[in-house]
C-alpha cells in the first residue's frame, strides 16, 4: 500500500515561477545598486538614457495599474456570455453599438482579444466581436486621461487618438461585416472560466495576467524610448521631422515591433519631442489596432488564416485613418 501511495502521490518538488525570479533579480540589484550608481552617474549617455527610462514608467504605471484592475473587474462581472446577450443582431447597429461600448469597458489589448474571440463564437455578429477587440484597448477613459497626461495643453490629441481610434474599429467591423468568411476562423472558442468559479478568482488571474502582460511590455517600450534618445543621431529626427509622411511610416512600424501596452504607450510617444505630433498620433493609433504580439494572439484564438488576413488591413487602415484624422484635428504639427 505504501508502494502504490507513493506512486499516486504527485511530486512536492516546487517550480521555479516568476515570482522567484522577480525576488532574486530585486535581491541581485540591491547588492549591485552601489556600483550601477557609479557607473550611470560617470556616464553622461546612460544617465540620460536612465532618467528617460525611469521617467516613463513612473509616469505610466498608475495607469497600467488602474487599468489592469478595471480589466479583472470587466473579467469577473461582466462575463462574455453576459456581453454577447446585449449586442444588436442587425450588423450595422451591432457595430456601432460594440465601437462605442469599448469606452465603458477599459483593458489591455491583450485581454480584448480573447474576449472578442469568445463574443465571436457565442453566435453573436463577429464583425461585432472584431470591432470590439479594436475599440475597447484605444478609446476608454483610462488610456484617454493617461493620453492626457502624457501631452499636457495638447487636447487635441486625446481628441485625435479617441477619433481615429474609434474610426478603424469601426471601418474593420465594416469590412468583416461586408468580405470575412467565416471559414478562416479554425480554433475553437478558448476555455472561459465556469459559473462555480469566485469572482475573485477570476479577478486576480486576470489582473495578474494583464499586469504582467503589460508591465513587461512597458520595460521593452520604455527602454526602447531611452536608447532611441540615446543612440540615434540628431540628424535622423531632423530628417524624419522634415519628411513628414516618413515620419508617419517609420513610426506605424516601430508601434508594430515595440508592441507597448495602449494604457501605457502615450507616455513613450511624448518621450519622443523630437518628432512632430501626427507621427506620434499614428504611434498611439495602430499599436492597439495591431502589433507583434496582437498577431501572435489573433493567430492562436482565431486561426493562422484569419491573422495573416485581418492584421495586414489593420495595419494600413489604421495608419490611413490616423494620418487623416490628424491632419485634420492637428495639422502638419
């Protein structure tokens, strides 16, 4: 009996999990913190990147907190399911209605995808479900102050970001709604949590992921602002600000590969004053519509031949709409 016990009995030995890492690397930097001081402090170049750095993820991570919050809250109260119920049947009115709920609803990308996925396969109007996987992480309040706050006396661009934003969604929907097959939808709905399941369970799993999701996206971007200060010559953003619509490409591009979090980008677009505000606008405005890690995850909740479709698109709507939506709310600035 003990023999078959102790077969039965699963093992004791513990994992290493990312909060072991996380202590050891605080721990790892307390013993190090003198001699990193020294260096930042003896050299100008990585001084300037660190105060760049820090600066921007102090800024933004009240935001990222606030918003990750609100999203395990939206994940424990108002289950997809319950969300599927209240779309319109009709296209058009479920479109506009899904663009405009993703003001009440605030979260990161990350989380609207899987959402929007489950929308899609509870029978509700998919371009319903698409339109609100755009909407919901570029228009609501919380992205929109932290927008705010990063550009102080530049209402217009929280005016810009929350119209252009709302306009891809919309024009996405449209054209899922008029040309998407679903044929090119080949996973199946992801497992949602059961009804038997505490709402503070559901809370924390999903803070807990937002947050993680979204602070590491956040280092990555931040860093990326400080060595973009620091190692590209003067003359490049001299050239990008004289071309413009260079400028708007190369910054379409950069929000694709640096694929920050919408509640935290705003922060490292105002960290580059030295690029004119429209391609800073078309930073803010495709990076929630698609980027690297958005494709990734289209691709494992929809299908390969859906992502390689709808992310491309997205891509080039986004960037057109921002482009026009700028020039008229800000001009050539």
């Amino acid at each position: 009996m003990a023999a078959v016990a102790a077969a039965v009995t699963p093992s004791t030995g513990r994992r290493i999990g990312s909060m072991h890492v996380l202590v050891a690397a605080v721990i790892a930097l307390a013993l190090v913190g003198g001699t990193l001081r020294s260096f930042v402090a003896g050299t100008p170049d990585v001084a300037t990147a660190a105060t760049v750095f820090c600066g921007i993820f102090v800024q933004a991570l009240p935001f990222l907190a606030l918003g990750v919050v609100i999203s395990g809250a939206v994940a424990a109260f108002a289950t997809p399911e319950r969300l599927a119920r209240w779309v319109p049947r009709r296209p058009a009115a479920a479109i506009l209605a899904a663009g405009v709920s993703g003001a009440a609803l605030p979260g990161c990308e990350c989380g609207s995808v899987p959402i929007a996925r489950r929308l899609f396969g509870e029978g509700s109007v998919g371009a319903a479900a698409l339109t609100f996987m755009l909407a919901a992480p570029a228009i609501n309040p919380v992205v929109l102050v932290a927008t705010a706050v990063a550009f102080p006396g530049e209402p217009g661009m929280v005016l810009a970001r929350c119209v252009a934003s709302l306009i891809t969604a919309l024009i996405m929907g449209a054209l899922w709604s008029r040309f998407g097959e679903r044929r090119w939808i080949t996973r199946q709905t992801p497992h949602s949590h059961g009804a038997d399941d505490a709402r503070w369970t559901v809370f924390s799993e999903a803070a807990r992921h937002d947050f993680l999701q979204a602070a590491s996206y956040l280092v990555l971007g931040a860093a990326a602002a400080a060595a973009l200060h620091v190692l590209v010559p003067t003359w490049v953003y001299e050239h990008l600000a004289g071309q413009l619509f260079l400028g708007i490409l190369v910054m379409a591009v950069l929000a694709v590969i640096l694929a920050l979090c919408s509640e935290a980008d705003a922060f490292v677009a105002a960290s580059l004053s030295m690029l004119p505000l429209l391609p800073r606008l078309v930073f803010l405005v495709v990076g929630p519509a698609i980027d690297i890690k958005l494709f990734a995850m289209q691709a494992g909740m929809f299908g390969r031949a859906f992502a390689v479709r709808f992310a491309p698109v997205t891509f080039v709507v986004a960037t057109v709409v921002a482009t026009g939506v700028g020039l008229v709310v800000l001009g050539n600035r």
